[in-house]
C-alpha cells in the first residue's frame, strides 16, 4: 500500500486525510495550522514540521490548499518545495481547485523532475469530504490513473479522468458555474414561494422530486429554509473558482453571461461581510430585494 504524503488540512483536507488513514494508508500530514496537523495525527498520521519531511518516503503526495498562488508556492516555490524534495517517480495529485493554466504550469515543471502529477479537484463540499463521496475531476497521463484511483475513492464516490493535465480543473469550472447559477435559481424560486404566501418548505418537498430536483437543491434548500449558512463550502471560495472560470473565459474569448450575474451576486454578499457564509447564503439576494427572510 502506498505511503502517502499530504499538505493542507483545512475545511476539506482534514477530512480527506482522515478517511486515507481510516482506509490503511501510512499518511504523513503538513499544514501551517497545527491544531489541524495535531487532531489529524490524534487520528493516526504522522506530523511533520516541514514539506520536505512530508515528501520523504511518500509515493504520492496530495495538495489541498485554496489556490493557484497557494499551489505554486507549496509544490514549486522556495527550498521546502515539493518539487525539491519529491523522488523521481512520486506522484502529485492537486485536489485544489485552481486555473487550469497554473495547472498545466505546475505538471510542466514536475515532469522537468521526472515527477507524475494529477490535477484531481473534487465538489461535494465538506459533507461529501467527510462521508468520502467526493467527486473527483481528474486530469493528467492516462497510463498512470490506475496508480491513484483506489486511493481517490477512499475519499471519494466517483473519480473520472477527463482528459491530459489542466482538464480536471477546467470541468471543476463548469461544475461550479453549474453549482454556482443552480443555488441562485433555488434561492430566487423559494423566496418567490414566500413572497406569493407559499410555504418554501412544501415547495420544496412538491418540486425535489420533477425535473428541478437536484443535488444543490437537496443539500442547499434545508440551509436556505433553515437560515444555516455555516460553511460547506465558502464564498469567498466560490468566488475565488468563478474568478477563475472569468480568467479562463476570458482566454478562450468566450462571453459567460450567467457566470458574470452569480459572480456579482457573490462578491456583493463578500461586500457585506458574508464571505465566510456558506455559498447557500446566495438567498440573501433574492430575500434582500424582496424585503424577506424565508
């Protein structure tokens, strides 16, 4: 069984590592928080004070962290880097959500080193990490997938390779246009029910079933009845992915009409100090403009 390095343990890293370590795989743990680094090693990974300590005897190594400058600075930047520190043959697997350009940067410089890499970003939020259905998007050599895909379905509930190095990111951008748009169009729809005198809760137990019934709605219509915006998965992480798919777009020449609309939504509730709410916290919108809380 592989020995497996991993660097970032925050709201979805902790939980990844901890179900690698439940599954029998020998992990060592690095972060910057060491309260994170010292309740997954309670879990039975060992600590490390360092990357390089991480990447010693590590067969694979996998990055969590936000973004691209993060990922960068973790696998290529300064003497800890992976990249200085990684034998010839170690696979890296980024489960980070970042521009598939940087990915495709990072997957160059490795192979400069002999060094396997996968862009690997999942959705499902913490829930998903915790229960360990992830999905994971996964781009990189096809030759080498069957080295990593039983260590990706212990976190995960599906593990698809999409195509060369960069592809796993660029389907996680049209995963979180979805996402991002879907949780808009709930948001809207629920405070429309209210404002009509319709009970959102029986709207969306009339409606999760038909055609509009989704994994958002199951997951996000409860938070939004409910008022619980405690953070699966961040705005101000959402609208670092639509930044992203902004960037991408704009690459491509590729006008994203809707993905403009939900990012302005998001970045306005980041301007009013919700940034650390759960991206759910999209109703806030709809219920802002008519004057209601569901």
């Amino acid at each position: 069984m592989e020995k497996i390095g991993f660097i970032g343990l925050g709201i979805m890293g902790r939980p990844m590592a901890k179900n690698l370590i439940k599954a029998g795989y020998e992990l060592k743990v690095y972060d910057l928080n060491k309260e994170a680094v010292a309740d997954v090693a309670a879990a039975g990974a060992k600590a490390c004070a360092s990357i390089a300590e991480t990447c010693e005897g590590s067969d694979v190594i996998i990055t969590m962290v936000p973004n691209s400058p993060q990922v960068k600075a973790v696998v290529l930047e300064g003497d800890d880097a992976v990249i200085n520190h990684a034998a010839a043959g170690t696979i890296v697997i980024d489960a980070s959500s970042i521009a598939p350009l940087a990915s495709k940067e990072v997957g160059e410089a490795l192979a400069a080193k002999d060094i396997i890499f996968f862009d690997a970003p999942v959705s499902g939020g913490e829930p998903k990490a915790i229960d360990g259905t992830l999905s994971f998007m996964v781009g990189g050599p096809e030759e080498h997938f069957a080295k990593i895909y039983d260590i990706l379905m212990v976190m995960g509930g599906s593990a698809v390779l999409v195509g060369e190095v960069g592809s796993g990111n660029t389907t996680k951008l049209a995963n979180q246009i979805i996402v991002a748009c879907n949780i808009a169009a709930l948001g809207e729809a629920l405070v429309l029910a209210k404002k009509a005198g319709v009970d959102p809760e029986k709207v969306f137990q009339a409606i999760r079933g038909g055609l509009a019934g989704s994994t958002v709605m199951e997951a996000k219509a409860p938070m939004m009845i409910g008022q619980n915006f405690k953070p699966g998965f961040r705005i101000d992480l959402h609208v670092k992915d639509l930044n992203n798919v902004a960037e991408t777009a704009a690459a491509l020449d590729m006008p994203v009409a809707f993905t403009d609309l939900a990012l302005a939504a998001l970045k306005e509730l980041q301007a009013d100090g919700c940034g650390s709410l759960d991206h759910s916290a999209l109703v806030k919108i709809s219920e802002k403009a008519a004057d209601l809380t569901l």
